[in-house]
C-alpha cells in the first residue's frame, strides 16, 4: 500500500479538537487521570531513583516537573522519567486488542511539552488522543506477529504516538509531520527480554523521550524517509512478519481506539485480574478470616498459569506473577495495590500459609476475563464466584469513582492527601483549563528534601 | 549457546590495554584520526544545523566540545551530534565484512566522555578498540541476513559499541557491563529506510549517545536482562533471522576487528568505490572530457544497484546514492569528494547530461571491491579499466599520508589551516597523551560567530 505513513499525517494534521466525540473527550480525561496517579505512585520507585542520578549531572534547564518528587529538569528528561514513573507498577491502562500501554508514551511527552510552550487543555486532550490512535492503529497493523517476534510493542509502537501527540502541538505541517513519524520510527525498539528488569518501564519512557525529539527535529527541517511505515526497508516489514495497513488508514476520524482504553484495578498482570476479582467479592460478601479457610480452588484460562504460575515468590516483584500470593492477599487484604506487591507482603506468614491453600486448574473454556473461585471453608460450607467478566475490563469498566480510589491510593503516600485533593480537581477538570501546565505542577507535591536535587 | 552476552563482558571487563598487538593499537588510531576529520568536516552540515537548533534549548552544561563548532553542550548531546558530524558525508570508516562504520558511534561516545572524566590516550585507545570489537562482532554474528531485512547496522550494532567501550572506561564490573550492553540492545535501532535523508547519521549519532547513556546507567544500578543477545527475545533472534554466536565469543582477545577496517577516499557509499577508481583513472589517463562521451557501461556487483541504483538524484545527499551520478562527477572532476555531492553538483547540467549516459549491468562474478569500465567514445573508441581491488580495500589500503590529506581537506574549511595543523598533531600522538580531552578542544578550532551559541 502507497502513501500510509502521507496519510496518517494528513489526518492528524488536519483533524479539529472540536470534531472528537463527546465519549472520546471523556475516555480520553479517564485515561490521562489513571496515567498521571501511576506516575506520581510509581515516582519514588528505586527505578527512577537510579535513573535520574545518572542522567542529571548532563541533564538541561528546570523546564519541567518530575511527578511526585518536587524537582525539575528539562522536558527531554522529565518525559523519559515520567514515563518510567507511571509504567514501573504496570498499573497503568491497557489496549487489549494490542496490550499496548497506550497513556504513557504519549502523555508523557506531551505533559512535559505543555510547560515549555503552553497548551489549552482541548489542545492536550486533542493531541492525546491523536497519539493514542497512532500508536494503537499502528499496533492493530502488526499485532501478534510483530509482539510475538518478542517486541515490546507499548515501546515500538508508543515512539510514534508520542511524536505525533507532540507535533499535532507545534502544529507541524503535512511534510513535517511524516518526518516526526520517519524519525520517531527509525528509533522504535525495545525488547521483551527485559521484562522483569527496569527496562521494561525504560520502554515508554525512552519512547515519549525519542518521539518528542522527533517532532522538535521534524520542526526545525530535519528530514527522513516520507514512508517509514509501509516502505519495503520500514517498520512494518522490518520489524513484523505480517501487517494490515487497512488498520492505520481505513476509518481515520470515525472510530478511535482510545474508546477502547482499560484501567487495571490491581497492581499486577491483567490475566491474574478475575481471580482478584472474584475473592474479593466472596470474601467482602462473607466477612472471611483466612483462618477459616480450608482451601480456594481456582479454575482460570491457561494463560494464568503460563504467565503468574509462580508458587513461591521471594520478592515484591515475583508476586506479581504469582496467582496463588495474588488470591491469598484478595481474601486478606481485599486488595491488590502496591502495598500487596511489598517484599514484606509476599513474606508476611499468614498470606504465605494461605496462599500455600490455593489451587488453580487451567481450562481452556474459560475466557481471559472470566474465573470461578470455589473456597472450602473449615467449617465445611462451599462458597463459589463465577467472574463473567473481570472488573476493568471492557464490559465492566472501573467506574469514575473506582478510577479516583486508585488514584488517591497511588498518590497519598507520595505527596500527601491535600496535594492529592489537590491533584485529582485539577485533573479531572482538565477540559476547561487554559494552560495544562498547571496540572504538571501540581503533580510535583511538596519537595522531597532531596539533597542534590539542585 | 548460553552466556554469549555475560562472556563478552567477562572479556571486556578483564582486558589490559597492554595486551594489544602493536598493528591493532596502529590501526586505532588511524581508525580514530579518520572518524576525527570527518567529524571535524561535516560539523558545518545543515543536518547538524537542524539537529543542534531543535535541541539546544533542552541541552546540560557546557561539558563537551562539538567539533568544528567552538561550542560546549553536554556530553550526551556532543556524542548525538559528533556522531552526526562524523557520518553525514559517509565518508567514514567501514568495516568490509558487516558493512559497518565502526568509529562513529564509539569515537562519538568516549571522546565526549573523555572532557568530563580524564581518560589516558592509551585506555582511551584500548575502549575504543574494544567498542569496535563488540559492534563489528555482533554485526559479524547477523549479518548479512540482519542488514538484508532492512536494519542499518551502524545503529544498530554500533550502540552496544558505544556502551561497552564507555563502559571500560568507567570501570564497570562484569554484571554492570552485561546491563550497560542490556540497556544499549533494548535500545538498537534504524531503517535502511532512512538513507538518503538526515536520519542516515542519526543513526550512529543516537547509537553513541544510547551506548552512553546505557552504561551510565548501568553505572549506577540500574538492571536488564543479562542475556540480551542470545535470549530468545532479545537481539540475535528478535533482529535477525540467521545468528552464529561463535563469532561473537570465539577467539576473544586473539583476533581483532579493528585490523579489517578500511578508510573512504571518496564520499559515499562504499559499494560505488570500484566504479569511481576506475572512471578516476581512465579520466586521468586518457585527459578525458565529458564532450567526446557516446556512454559508459559498468559491471558491478549486484549491491551497486540495490543500494546506488538511483538514476535522476535531485539533492546531494541522494548523489551518493547514485552510481550513474557518481561515475559522471569520477570522470569530470577527478574526485568524489564533498563537493561533488553538493545539491549544485548533482543539478550541474554537465553532469545530469553524462550521468544519463551511465548504464550499469549487476553481474554476481563481480566482487564488492571489483569493477570494470567501459567508456565509448564518440570517436569509436572504447576505453576499459579493471579494477581488481579499489582504492581503500584492504588490498590497497589508504596510506598514512593519504589519511592526512584526507582530513586536512576536511578539516581545513571548517576550522583553518593553523587549527587543522594543530589537530593533526595532537591527534597522531594519541598514545602518548595524558588527557584525550585536548584532542577534543583542539577539535573545536576557532568559534563560528553562532549568534545563539551561548
């Protein structure tokens, strides 16, 4: 197919904020809110730590805010950190028809952008959702093919959305803005090898980072190929073994992927989410007691033991990709936040002792977000959940206020419960702000008394 | 094959300066001293205009040089756009087997590391020889089925280069070393989409800058895979279809690539070399002139037009894409310099009228480094040159003073004859320099005048 990439541009450039549905507008505000409470939760996590005190001493001017952490560097580096920030819990949402992570890439960039040149909070949300579309419809070309080769796809395909979402701000022209694409895409990359290391956040980060770049150069004339999607030499010949160029161009302005945008619930791999689910309820329904519980019996599609099999987790991080902790906690705690995913949770005797009870029996006729939980009591009752549809997923989406539970969850512990407050007005009233910048600062929270933050 | 990636950097992290043959240290530095004149000469180059104008408003401290420039920026910018510089002509190293240009992505790196940490010409040297030991053996393990699929392998290959040879300089140890060639791989990018436009030298630019900044995380923590080649979601099988990592591990510190690298006597695309020589030497002669033409037949090999078949070029940068262009400006000029790749010289209707009278026929008994010419006179006659082995082979390598004639004519419009002079100097006596660093200032010759510059 001739001219893909010619006319992914000539829709984004041209395309009118007022145009986007009343629905879209609001999906749109739901995932930018979910987005920024996983970055300024994840904004104190080791990972970024470690990557802000190399890159500081060769960093740029204070133009822009790291989340959660009271500092300020320049937007190149604000966009990289942030975007490691609200991907490091892999809590934040997810296009499931890609797996891509579609907010972080692109809001990433375009946060960091909004407090060197100011942009109303239409424009933002606009762009957003037009990065959003390039990097999932770019994905649906691909996808599995191109994630099954072993590509991090939130990586390969975010560095494009977010160079979009940035040059439908600067307002780059036609040719400028299939050169911000060229350029974005010559640097799609990232390995799923590094799944369970710290670059699997670097990911997005790297991809808002690289793709705002390449708008900033496509604006200043720096040029590249005018096809980097269809061409024989271009991403999706190169880095996929099939591809659907009808999914970029076929429909461009009617539907939007961003409608199908999900936010998780729990802390942890998405497959592992009925099982949550369904414990929860039982035991919010019962008033359970672990130390009441004879045994729980799990039957779950056969992904969750593929992926979360794990039987004896050691560390936080492992829990993740253990059913059986991720049961054991939902009876204890009713939940499966960050707190749950602690190294101490994971050790903590009474969660190990129950987790130790639970069972889970792959079938294949069960669906991906669908579970039945079966706990034996001591007492010899059978309680059972039959979980049609996992909450978060499509057909049960979090609700507003599920989404603002989250948030403040995620939010509190790093700058406080007034900042919090604070935060979650601002950025639910994004639609009618004059200058997104303030959402941003209002992100910072208080300092955190960092010595050579300066 | 288990522990390619933590074998490499057992190598690396163990290897003494003191163990290099005296031939490879020679080749380093001839190695170095080209990629420096081609930095020097291409500093000027719009390409770096653009780049430089986009993001010196998010740039760090004046830390590093930008040669040719008389401007600082920081380190990981001066790796960005010294690597740009050093290939934006291309007419840098190359290494035959791969395809490979070796020094700008490493060179790039260590150089502007070398103002903010002192490093000794002889570890200087000795990373730089280890960082072209890494791409070129990577590139050795995938190619030619890697760069067949459409990969730019001086990108790709080239920011694990940059990353180990940063990496021996900061010291790290063996598990640092396997993340910073982690953090560079999950980062390994480039289309050969892209040749012909800006992003060709981006390419080892952002692999210089990647490989940096890799091992500067790595440096302080921050973790990947340790199994980023051989994994099978990671380089070799995510990047290519065929994969021999005996190349990459066999013979470690016995063999080195630097001593098959190869300098450029004319600016452009390898593979059109043997076609330039012979026309060079047929114009030189025969006192040929355009006028008295009736045609010109190549035989090439069958690479000359899958990479130079371009027939009209209309810009500079897409002459050195073109054989018919470049045997044209062979036979009028006598050079295939710069200037003959100018947006003027590709539009000069003396040279469009020859250049349309070139016809190449891809005949697979030619080798890469092979030509033969025919040109047709006018008058009947019939002029034939067989080049066995062109000027820059490994058979007929550039000498040490044509190496020198090479960069003053490169270096000498930019920064003038007394600063060029100087620079050739401190350059040839790498080896025995305390702080590589003052190969750099001196690199910067004289300030450009740059209104923004500061």
């Amino acid at each position: 197919m001739n001219e893909v990439t010619k006319t992914f541009s000539r829709y984004l450039v041209n395309a009118k904020a007022g145009d986007l549905p009343e629905a879209v507008r609001k999906e749109a505000v739901r995932s930018f809110f979910n987005w920024l409470g996983c970055a300024v939760g994840g904004s104190v996590h080791e990972t970024v730590d470690r990557a802000l005190s190399a890159l500081r001493p060769f960093a740029g001017p204070q133009q822009a805010t790291l989340l959660g952490r009271g500092e300020r560097i320049d937007i190149l580096n604000a966009a990289l950190l942030n975007g490691i920030s609200s991907h490091v819990f892999d809590f934040d949402d997810t296009h499931l028809k890609t797996i891509i992570h579609p907010a972080g890439p692109v809001a990433s960039a375009i946060l960091a952008l909004s407090e060197y040149r100011k942009v109303s909070g239409a424009d933002f949300l606009h762009a957003f959702v037009l990065g959003v579309e390039v990097e999932c419809r770019i994905g649906n070309a691909v996808y599995p093919a191109h994630y099954d080769i072993g590509w991090h796809i939130t990586g390969t395909a975010g560095v494009f959305g977010a160079a979009a979402a940035v040059g439908k701000i600067l307002g780059l022209d036609e040719q400028k803005m299939t050169w911000a694409l060229g350029i974005a895409g010559t640097q799609s990359s990232g390995f799923r090898e590094m799944f369970g290391t710290m670059c699997k956040s670097f990911h997005p980060g790297r991809a808002a980072q690289n793709g705002l770049s390449a708008a900033l150069l496509a604006q200043k004339g720096f040029t590249s190929s005018d096809r980097v999607l269809e061409a024989p030499r271009g991403f999706a010949h190169v880095m996929s073994t099939e591809r659907d160029f009808g999914e970029i161009v076929d429909g461009l302005g009617e539907r939007f992927e961003i409608a199908l945008n999900t936010y998780k619930p729990f802390a942890c791999g998405i497959v592992i989410h009925p099982a949550i689910d369904g414990c929860i309820q039982l035991r919010n329904e019962h008033g359970l007691k672990a130390g009441d519980i004879e045994k729980i019996e799990l039957d779950v599609h056969p992904l969750v033991l593929e992926l979360t099999g794990k039987k004896t987790p050691q560390r936080g991080l492992e829990g993740k990709f253990s059913v059986y902790h991720s049961a054991a906690v939902a009876v204890i705690h009713g939940a499966a936040g960050e707190e749950e995913y602690s190294d101490a949770s994971v050790r903590d005797p009474d969660v190990v002792s129950l987790r130790d009870r639970v069972t889970a029996t792959a079938n294949p006729d069960i669906r991906e977000d669908e579970v039945v939980v079966r706990i034996m009591m001591k007492s010899g009752q059978v309680l059972t959940r039959h979980v049609e549809h996992a909450i978060g997923s499509l057909e049960r989406p979090m609700s507003d206020a599920d989404l603002e539970q989250k948030f403040r969850r995620l939010a509190t512990g790093v700058i406080g419960a007034p900042a919090t407050d604070r935060l979650v007005s601002v950025a639910r009233g994004i639609e009618s702000l004059a200058d997104v910048s303030e959402i941003a600062r209002a992100g910072a929270g208080h300092a955190r008394g960092d010595a050579d933050a300066e």
